[in-house]
C-alpha cells in the first residue's frame, strides 16, 4: 500500500487546509524515510517544492505516518490566498486506469489559461511539477499514475 503525504496550507485569514499526494511505503524500520521526503535534491522532495510553487497558500507541515517537518505558521500576505478557490488535479493509475483527484487550495493565477478555469499544461512551474509528480506520486492503489491536467474550482464556479 502506498504511503500518504499531508500537507498542511495556511490561507491569508489562518484558515488550515491540507492536500496529500501517495508516494510508495518506505521500509517498516524507517531507514529510507529520508529518501521519501528528504534531502534538498531528492525527488521526492522536490515534488512538495514543486507543489508550493503552485499554490498562494503558506505550507506549514509535511507529514507521512509521522511529522516529517513543520515551518512557522505565518499566514502568507496575499489577500487572495484563500482556501476556498483550489486547483483540482486530475490523474489516471496506469494500470487499472482508475481517475482520482488531488486538491490544492489557493492556486496561483499564472498556472491558468487565460480567460479560462483549465490549467495551461505550457505553464512551466506545472510542467516541471508535473515530470516530478508522475516520476515519484503514486496512485492510491500504488500504480505509476500519469497527471493528466487539472481545473479551477471555488466559491465562483
């Protein structure tokens, strides 16, 4: 069974809200939790990095199974980083060709086509998140996964 990463966002008004993403079980004794989230460079790493740089809302804590770390809870400035305007991010397992969704609050407008509620899948920060998500993110049944785009969603549509 695949493992859940939580990540835990703070809006402009101190709301919380929390995303997850499955990545593959770590050994039961730990000894390579570090290469699940850690390390600058590692990719997995990178696929929470990413994943800030598509959203307004302030990360605040990683955890998968056990707190993995926590950043000061500091409110980002962005009147507009609320938590109920998300990005729905839409992902298909490839094996049993299962569609699941992944929510992120607060998206950043420049991950939008414009004059649209769709993703741009030229917008570069989602285009590099999205090699690093399909080469690490698992399905919930623990399958390779391929993202296929995603779509606005909140208190105006």
């Amino acid at each position: 069974m695949p493992t859940l990463v939580t990540i835990t966002l703070l809006d402009e008004t101190s709301e919380r809200t929390t995303t997850g993403l499955h990545v593959t079980t770590p050994n039961i004794d730990g000894s390579d939790y570090a290469a699940l989230l850690g390390g600058v460079a590692s990719n997995r790493a990178l696929l929470i990095t990413g994943l800030e740089l598509l959203t307004k809302l302030q990360k605040t804590k990683v955890s998968a199974n056990i707190l993995y770390s926590q950043d000061a809870d500091d409110p980002p400035s962005d009147k507009t980083a609320q938590r109920e305007y998300v990005v729905r991010f839409q992902a298909q397992d490839e094996v049993n060709m299962k569609k699941f969704i992944y929510t992120l609050g607060g998206p950043v407008d420049a991950l939008f086509e414009s004059g649209s509620d769709v993703i741009d899948p030229d917008n570069v920060a989602f285009a590099a998140w999205k090699v690093v998500y399909e080469a690490n993110a698992v399905s919930p049944d623990g399958n390779a996964c391929v993202l296929l785009g995603g779509y606005r969603s909140g208190r105006n549509n």
